[in-house]
C-alpha cells in the first residue's frame, strides 16, 4: 500500500493529485506556432493576434457575430434519408454520422437562419466545416435550397458562408445531384431579384465551389482562405509542375480576377451590411464608426 495514501491527509493528497488541463485551453498557430489561450482567441473572433491567421469558427459562433444582437431564428429544414447507399468502409455511414452528431451538436454540415443584419432582414447559411469536413450530402444540399428558396419567398438578401472539403463520397451520386439543385435555386433567387453573396472561408474546395460557391452577385473571401476545386498536391501531381505561391489562396484570387474581395473577419460584418443594403437599395444608416459586434452566449 502506498504510504501517501496511508499517511498524507486528504487535503495534500487533492493537492498532489494530478489535475486534467483541457485540450483545449491553449490553442497553437498553424502558421508561426504561437499559444494563444483560447478565451483570448474567442473574443478576437477566432483570429490570431499577431500573424492574423483565421483559424475556423463554428456555424453557431459564425451566426451570432453576425446577425445584430446575435438573435436569429433558425430555419426548419427538410428531413432526408440517413443512409440510403448503405455504404460502408472502414466503418459504417450511420455510424460516421452518429460521431459527427454527438461531436458538433448539429444535425448536419449546414444551419441556415434568418434575422436582422445592420437593421435590414437577411437569410444566412453557415457551413460547418467540423461535421465531416463541411461535405455537401443531400442533407447539406437541401439547406442550401431551402435557405435560397427562404430568401426569395420572404424578398432579403442570402448569404452563404462556405467551408468544405467537397462532396460527401458516402453519398454517391445522391450528393453530386446537389450542385445542379442547389445552382437552380440560386437562379430562381435571381428571378426574384434578390443579392445573393457569397463568404469563403478556409478552406472551400471541390463541388462545392463547382457550384454555389462561386455563383454569387458578390465573392467575399477571408484572408489566406483556400480556395479551388481540386487541391494543390492533386494539380502538381497532374501537370507535373511546380505551381506559383499563394496559388489557390485568397489573395491570389482577387489578383486574378476570381473573387470580388478579401475581407478581414474584424471587417467583415460591416462590409456585408454595406453591400446588402447597396444591393437592395436600402437606405444607409447613419455613420457611427464600426458596427459593435454581438457577443457570443
């Protein structure tokens, strides 16, 4: 028998007990390394100080910081088959889903909510990146629909943030009918004469950006976001050759005519209330320096 246990009294035995840090107390740069405690890096909207890296923030955080107030009305989305392929590798679909449910608290890849943003009504769908690499399924693909077909029927502006690795595999041909789907609501948006703006974040990428990612009125991009249908590795390993720095990055997008803008997650909601009450002919508000951002609960 241990003497500690035997001899030392409770309380110097707590205090020599080892004590779990949580993972996620300290959060490290993936570009220069530096710690950064994570409540620090929550109040800086997930961005790092001093290289200005944007590391990836959840659906739910990303609507609260910007609808104003941080209120907003989630939408109800349709219900799709779980598993229809029965498709199975390593392990199960439904089983890779169950992990995705309990690990990010959401249903699915994408949220899509209504609210006020700079006083004026806006349709918002989030990509998730966390549940399962932000991948487009029929579930994902019908939020996007019905987060389009909301913004028309209700006459506000859609943004779409995006964040995804591409198409769900699992899903087969069931996930690339959502690119054809989800471009035919964008169009009936445009019918009803309503911007549709879209934000890519880090990183968006294969069908994904084949389809409603790169079709809006207006192409934001945060700084250093990957963008691109198939990734670096795969072209270079294709063509053989050595690609340029920075390709598929933001900032090389916008230097070719790609994107509209790269906007720093700090500036961000203020541009989209700009540009959603430019394109809906919305009188300006009057100029009170930056739009407060809503914090988080």
């Amino acid at each position: 028998m241990n003497w500690i246990s035997n001899v030392v009294r409770p309380k110097i035995r707590d205090f020599l007990a080892r004590r779990e840090v949580p993972e996620n107390l300290w959060v490290k740069c993936p570009e220069t390394g530096q710690m950064v405690f994570h409540k620090d890096l929550e109040a800086n909207l997930y961005v790092i100080p001093a290289s200005g890296y944007h590391m990836r923030m959840d659906a739910v955080t990303r609507l609260k910081n910007t609808f104003d107030d941080g209120a907003y009305e989630e939408v109800t989305l349709p219900e799709v088959a779980t598993d229809p392929l029965k498709f199975r590798d390593e392990r199960r679909y439904v089983d890779r889903l169950k992990d995705a449910r309990t690990k990010t608290g959401y249903q699915d890849a994408v949220k899509v909510a209504t609210g006020l943003l700079t006083e004026l009504p806006v349709t918002i769908a989030v990509q998730d990146f966390g549940f399962m690499g932000g991948s487009l399924g029929m579930a994902a693909g019908e939020a996007v629909v019905k987060g389009l077909e909301t913004a028309a029927e209700r006459g506000t502006p859609f943004i779409m943030f995006a964040a995804s690795g591409g198409a769900r595999m699992q899903e087969g041909i069931l996930s690339l009918m959502q690119m054809p789907r989800t471009t035919a609501a964008i169009q009936e948006l445009r019918e009803a004469k309503k911007p549709y703006i879209v934000v890519l974040t880090n990183p968006t990428t294969g069908g994904v950006t084949a389809s409603y990612a790169m079709l809006g009125d207006i192409q934001i991009a945060e700084p250093g976001a990957l963008i691109g249908f198939a990734g670096p590795r795969v072209i270079e390993q294709t063509i053989r050759e050595k690609l340029p720095d920075g390709f598929q990055r933001a900032e090389y997008l916008r230097e070719h005519g790609m994107i509209d803008m790269v906007v720093h997650r700090h500036e961000l909601r203020d541009t989209l209330g700009r540009l959603c009450r430019m394109l809906t002919k919305a009188p300006a508000l009057p100029p009170k320096g930056r739009l407060p951002r809503p914090q988080a609960a």
